[in-house]
C-alpha cells in the first residue's frame, strides 16, 4: 500500500516511532464507518496518546447516494488543524444520524457546527481519490494496519490489532 502521508492530505496523530502505524480510510456519513469509531474510538485515541500507535485518517468521498452528506461533510475537515479536525470529526460521528437526514448539508454544517468548508478540499479530495484508485480500495471503513488491510474480524477492534 502507498499513501501519502503529508499534512496535507491526512489527519496525522501519534508518534513517528509507535511500534504500530494504522492508516483508516473514512467517510463522516457512512454508517460502517461510524459502526467501526464509536466502539473503537477510546481504545484507538489512547493507543495514540500513549505512543502504541501513530495514526493517519483519510476522508474519502466514495461516490455512492448514501455517502452524499458525508462526502460534503468530508469537505469540512481543516487539515491545517488536525486535533481540532479529529475533534470535530468525533462529533459528528456521535452524531451522524442528524447528518445522514440534513437535506442541506452546508447549512447544517455550519449551523450546527459553527465550520467553513476547507479552502484546499478539492485538492484533499482528488489526492485521496488517486490514492484510493491506486490502492485498489472499494470500501469505508478500510483500515490498514501495519501495512496490512485488516481482514473483517480484525477491522471490529483495535485491541485485537494492537495484541
């Protein structure tokens, strides 16, 4: 698997040294993705705190209708930020529900959110699309870990991963 891991395209978290790297290919709308963070969430921020694991997020804006709120959603993310990116992306996978049923989407981004779309997603999203294609990637949520796309069973829980 190649990505590039630059700022600029990727939510970096964690130390460069970590004995573990995981890279997570996500959409703030998918319910799978959302049904993978929330029960890993807590286990995967304090791998990254105590230096198990250094973390990249990508944001991918797969093109399917069910994904259209968060591919705009996707947009919203300020990767010059990156903890208050991860920070407002925890929010709203807590609550995607509201987000899958807004029927518009930048309004309620902003509203509910207080955020701007990022000046460089169109370049964030055509970066991650190459690598997507490149990588041969069909699904959100793909986690690949330690260089290796976890299998079903593993993408259920980092714990499993990390042991």
């Amino acid at each position: 698997m190649n990505f590039n891991l630059t700022d600029q395209y990727t939510l970096n978290f964690g130390r460069d040294d970590a004995p573990h790297e995981l890279i997570a290919i996500l959409n703030l709308g998918c319910v799978d993705t959302q049904e993978w963070w929330l029960p890993n969430e807590a286990d995967l921020l304090a791998a990254i705190d105590n230096g198990q694991l250094n973390a990249h997020f990508k944001f991918w804006n797969k093109v399917k209708p069910a994904l259209a709120n968060g591919n705009i959603a996707n947009g919203y993310l300020d990767y010059q930020h990156p903890t208050q990116a991860l920070a407002w992306a925890k929010q709203v996978f807590h609550d995607q529900l509201a987000l899958r049923e807004a029927t518009d989407v930048p309004d309620y981004l902003t509203t509910t959110y207080g955020i701007q779309p990022y000046a460089q997603a169109e370049i964030v999203k055509k970066q991650i699309d190459a690598e997507v294609s490149a990588n041969h990637i069909t699904s959100v949520p793909t986690i690949i870990f330690d260089g290796q796309a976890a299998d079903e069973e593993n993408l259920r829980s980092i714990n499993q991963l990390l042991a």
